[in-house]
C-alpha cells in the first residue's frame, strides 16, 4: 500500500490546478473550437510578420499550435493543441508536449507554427507515430519577421518552425524536442 504525505498531496493538487488555470484548452474538446483558435492564430501571425505570408504560400501545410503553455521549476513541461492544415483546410489534429530538466523557474505561454516546404516532410510527419521536432528545424522569426524571405530559409530546412506571441515569465521559448502525437478532439 502507497502512503502519501499531506505535502505530496498538496503539491499534486497545486499543480493540477495551476495546469487547469492556465487555459490552454486542455478541458475545451472539439474540433471547431481548434480550429477557431489556429484560424485567429494565423491571423494574427500574417498581420503582425508579413514575411511570414510568403512562407504560407510556398509551404504545403502547417502545423498551428494556437497556445502552449509551458513552465517549469527545476524540471518543467508544456503542452497545447492545435491543427494540421494542407490547403487551408484542417485534415489532422496534433498535441505538443515537452519535457525539461535543469535551471528553470517561471511560466510562459506562446504559439508556433511549423511550414512543411516539402512533400516529403509533410508526408514523414503525417506517417509518423510520434514525430519530435529536433534540430533540424529551422527557427524563422525572433522579432522581425517582416525581413524573412522563404526563398533563404527553404534552402535551409525542410520544415520552418515560427514562435511567437510570448508571455510569461519565462525566458525565451523553443519548440526542440517536443513530441508531436496525432489526437481525435
């Protein structure tokens, strides 16, 4: 039999709530309500970097993960939803989740969105069981965006990661090492 101190239980029932507090649509089901969410996303992200409209054009689908949240304190985590696009159509829905460990206190709360530039990488994600984002994705955007040129970074990589919209109090946000996993909302 399991014995569980009053602070196990305190801090297990603190973090739950801190997760749900942090409206990052874990309790919200449904694709429509995904789909609203990466619709306002891309809005948001085409008007605020319009370098990133190019990228939309010469890419043949798009991971949009509307909100992740992330935080940490010695080991941290985050997780979001969101929806794969191939013709501005929604045709698959995926979670983000990532583990750390190591120097970390804070939280933040950020979106991303992956451009797949090549049919090739496109189809080796959608065939994957579990597909980690790792280094040979290429970031895009810091904070000038509008300077991007697809042309260069295609060059570059075949899948183009975009973060942006960051609060919290975390710094910095990076979409290496999560794992992407296939979900019906």
């Amino acid at each position: 039999m399991t014995h569980f101190s009053r602070r196990s239980l305190l801090i297990g029932l603190g973090s739950a709530a801190v997760l749900t507090a942090c409206g990052n649509g874990l309790n919200s089901t449904g694709s429509a309500v995904i789909d609203a969410r990466v619709d306002r996303t891309l809005n948001e992200l085409y008007s605020n970097y319009p370098g990133t409209s190019d990228l939309r054009d010469k890419s043949v689908g798009q991971l949009v993960m509307p909100l992740v949240t992330e935080a940490g304190f010695g080991v941290g985590g985050s997780y979001g939803r969101g929806a794969l696009r191939v013709g501005g159509a929604s045709v698959d829905y995926y979670s983000s989740a990532q583990a750390s460990i190591g120097l970390q206190i804070g939280a933040q709360q950020y979106a991303h969105v992956l451009f797949f530039m090549t049919e090739q990488s496109l189809q080796d994600f959608r065939n994957s069981q579990g597909w980690a984002a790792g280094a040979d994705i290429e970031y895009a955007i810091s904070n000038r965006g509008e300077e991007m040129s697809a042309d260069t970074t295609t060059q570059l990589s075949p899948v183009i990661g975009v973060v942006f919209g960051q609060a919290g109090l975390r710094a910095g946000a990076t979409i290496e090492g999560t794992k992407y996993t296939r979900i019906i909302p």
